[in-house]
C-alpha cells in the first residue's frame, strides 16, 4: 500500500459548484456577486470561488481549494496535512518558500508547511527540490487574492484576466472572483529542521 498523500490544499475535480453571477450596485459602484447571494461569501470584501469541501471526484494538483487554502493562510495551518503549523516554542509559523521567495518579507499565495510535512513538500515538488527556502515566519497579513477579473456593467461571461494579482486596495477587488488568498510575510528567518517539533492539534 502507497504511503501517499493528497495534500489537504489541493482541489478535487468533484468540488466544483455551478453558479451565475450578477452585477449589484453598491456605495462603490457595481460589484460582482452570486444570483443566490450567501453569508460567506465574501472574505476581505472580495468575492470568493465557490467550491464544495467534499474530496470527491479526482485530485487535481493544478488548482486548490479556495476554501482550505483560505483557512491555512488564516489559522496557520500545514497545507499537507491541515494541522497547525505553529512551533509550539516559539510561536512562529513554519513555512516552505520557493528560492525566489525567501527569507526575507514579501508575498506568497502558498500556505504554511510543518515540519512534519516539509520533507514530503519537497520530495513530491519538482520546483522545490532545486529551491526549497525552508524558514519560519514572525507574522503575516492579507494583502492580495489570485482571481478572476470581470468588466462591469457587462454581463460576465468570461473574465478579461484569470488569476490576476489583485491587492485588496485595488479597486478591481470588487470586480473578481478570488481563487487563493495572497499574504505579506513579516519577520521571515531561515529555519533547521534538526530540532524536535510536536505537531499541534487541528
């Protein structure tokens, strides 16, 4: 039996949800949103993907869930395994950055990684096996989302930018449909994986 796992972030082919979006006039002009409107649906203001949380179907390593990718970057959970990635000695975060992204502060749209899970990360990452920046981060702040871009007052049919970089300052934030949240690391350190570490709770 394969010791394998599906990484807790990654989209599943039977996650996906059929909806219709409409354009809604508000205090800052149209905004773009659900024909069924729900609590939940915005986050940071932003309309995000629907998608179910259900696993079902086939795992697809191309996309991410946007709702567990939103909760990792939230509650600082591992995107492995989904448990907390938080030292428990330090209180810092553990993170698994490109080479091109740390240490140092900037802006990542991948989750935290534990310890545990950071061999794993690596082994089962092409890129990462040749840039893998293994550090552990002070603080993180939302600062942007992935997502898809629509022209308002036109009906959205199709987007005019997919997975376009989108500040939460930026104004096109009311005119997109968010895939992944986008944070700012603060206080990034390199990190060793030699020292003892518990994995915390979910």
């Amino acid at each position: 039996m394969s010791d394998f796992r599906y990484p807790y972030v990654i989209g599943w082919t039977g996650e996906a949800v059929a909806h219709r979006l409409v354009w809604r006039r508000g205090a800052q002009g149209e905004k773009l949103a659900y024909a069924d409107s729900r609590p939940g649906d915005y986050a940071q203001g932003v309309l995000r993907l629907r998608q179910r949380g259900t696993r079902a179907g086939r795992p697809d390593f191309k996309t991410v869930n946007t709702r567990r990718q939103w909760r990792c970057m939230e509650r600082a959970l591992c995107q492995v395994c989904g448990r907390s990635a938080v030292d428990q000695e330090s209180g810092r975060v553990w993170w698994l950055l490109s080479g091109s992204e740390g240490p140092g502060e900037g802006y990542t749209n991948a989750p935290p990684t534990c310890p545990a899970c950071i061999p794993e990360a690596i082994a089962g990452c092409p890129h990462l096996r040749r840039h893998a920046a293994v550090c552990t981060v002070g603080a993180w702040l939302p600062f942007a989302v992935r997502a898809d871009v629509f022209v308002p007052y036109v009906p959205p049919v199709r987007p005019v930018a997919i997975n376009a970089l989108v500040p939460f300052s930026d104004e096109r934030s009311r005119l997109c449909v968010a895939r992944e949240l986008v944070v700012r690391l603060i206080d990034v350190q390199p990190a060793s994986l030699k020292k003892p570490w518990c994995a915390g709770s979910r």
